[in-house]
C-alpha cells in the first residue's frame, strides 16, 4: 500500500476538513486514482456525510497503489488532519506520504505532512507533522456505500448567506427536537416547528429549484402543482450541525426532500451544479427522516 503526493491546493481540504470536523471527530479518508473523500457514517443517528474532490484539483504527483482497487481506505482523527491542512495555507509547498512510524516509536502506520515554509526572519524552515491514521481492513471498505435515494420530491437552493438559515435553526433548536423543512416548485422554503406554544415557522421565497444533471425529470402528467409543499421531518440537532458548512462559504447549497426517507444536502465549494463528481467538490449530507 502506497501513497504520496504534493498538496497544491490546501485551501480546499482545509474547508472540508473544518467542515466534518462539526459532525465527527473521525472519518475516513479515502485515496483513489481520481478522487479524494471524506466519509462520515454515524452509528448512533444514522447521519452521513460523503465529500468529494478530484484528486487532480488538490494533487500533483499524485501515487496511490493499493490491493484493493488502487484505493486506500484510512481512519484518521480529524483533530489532526485539519490542523495539519490549516498549517499548508501560509506555506510555500506541502506534500504527504503514508508511511509508519520508527519500530521504536510503535510502527504505526501514519501519514507525514512535510510543509516548505520560512521563519519570521524569512529563514527556510521545514516542519513535519506525523497524523496517525488506521488503515480500514478490505471487509470494513466494501462496507462503506454511499446511500442509494431515490428521485426525492423536490430541490431548492437554499437561501444565502447560510448564516440566515442557521440562525433560525440555533432558535428553533431551543424550542423542539424536531424540525420540519417543506419546499414547492414555486421556489418557496419553510422552517418549521411543533412548539409547546404552537406551530412556529419561517418562511423564504424567490428561491429557485434546479434540475440536477443525472436525474429523471418528471412527465408532464406526473408534475405537481408549483404551490404544491413536500416536506421531511428531521432532528433539529443534525440539521443545525449541517448547517455548520456555512463557515466554508459555499458556493451553492441544494436541498433534497424525500418524504419519510430523508433529507439530502449537496454543498457545492465554487459552484458547478453538475451530477458529474468529477466536476467540483462536493459534500453530500444525508440525514434520516424522523417519524411523526
């Protein structure tokens, strides 16, 4: 198993990592030929969170060899690869490489940071950080699959700045544990919760629902009315820790309804709307529907 390469855009994996760092403290850091992901999958609420980049978007002599498909499947605190990221901003050139540490250290298996800066004396300065990882076994990978959804009844994009609507959320929280999100054809977006005091919501309009590339468009017969609202109920904590990713600024953040299923979010990092993974990072967060 091998891996190495020279890290030419660290803006990018710093945004992703400081933004799953808000729903785990671990995840799975996935090299492949052409792509890198960041997998989350909580056990406890069903939660997900699936990032992707293209691997020639944020490498550059980029080596991935594995057993298994050419890809290499690594638990990693996300503590450390965050920190490790943020430290590549400022400097002149940054590259990793798996290794494992000295056997008198344990030999564990680790990826090394080297990061090419200067001193305040405009010295050259070169720094190491070791981030210790644990490589998934080939069972543990199969078992990691993206959700399959189907069609959801609607998209829209939701409102910016995301602060708007976290706001609202960090409110809402306050007042129930559970948060029901509706959306129409018309472009209009609801907030909404079952208070103690009665039904409280917010309502956003003059949005817009895109057709996402890859997707089924709906029959004339089959249409609903724009005034039509499908909704999904979810709990309000996740939604709030998806919200999170507003300190990414992202480009564009769609909403996926599913009723009873779920609630999708596709947060787009510089604003292609295409289904194409290849074509922008993404992250992708899946949140289960919860019953009334």
């Amino acid at each position: 198993m091998r891996a190495r390469a020279k890290i030419v855009n660290p803006r990018t994996l710093s945004k992703i990592a400081s933004s799953v760092e808000k729903i785990s403290k671990t995840c799975v850091f996935k090299l492949s030929p052409t792509q890198v992901q960041f997998i989350v999958k909580d056990p406890t609420d069903g939660t997900q969170v699936w990032c992707q980049a293209p691997a020639n978007g944020v490498f550059e002599d980029y080596v991935v060899e594995a057993q298994f498909r050419n890809e290499v499947y690594l638990e990693v605190q996300l503590a450390y690869l965050s920190r490790a990221f943020k430290s590549m901003l400022t400097a002149h050139s940054a590259s990793f490489r798996l290794t494992r540490a000295p056997p008198s250290e344990g030999g564990a298996p680790m990826l090394a940071v080297q990061i090419e800066s200067e001193s305040k004396a405009g010295r050259p300065m070169s720094i190491v950080q070791n981030v210790p990882v644990t490589p998934l076994k080939r069972q543990q990978a199969l078992e990691l699959r993206e959700p399959r959804i189907p069609n959801p009844d609607i998209y829209i994009i939701l409102p910016r700045p995301l602060t708007v609507l976290k706001t609202v959320a960090e409110r809402f929280r306050a007042m129930s544990t559970d948060v029901t999100l509706l959306a129409n054809h018309a472009g209009s977006f609801v907030v909404q919760i079952d208070a103690s005091a009665g039904m409280v919501e917010t309502v956003f309009t003059g949005l817009m629902n895109p057709v996402l590339d890859g997707t089924e468009p709906q029959q004339p017969a089959s249409q609903p009315a724009p005034e039509q609202f499908f909704d999904v109920t979810i709990n309000s904590k996740d939604f709030l820790k998806f919200l999170s990713c507003h300190s990414a600024n992202p480009a564009h953040v769609i909403c996926c309804i599913h009723k009873d299923v779920c609630a999708v979010f596709y947060v787009y990092m510089y604003g292609s709307l295409s289904g194409d993974g290849n074509a922008d990072t993404v992250l992708t967060y899946y949140i289960p529907a919860k019953s009334k």
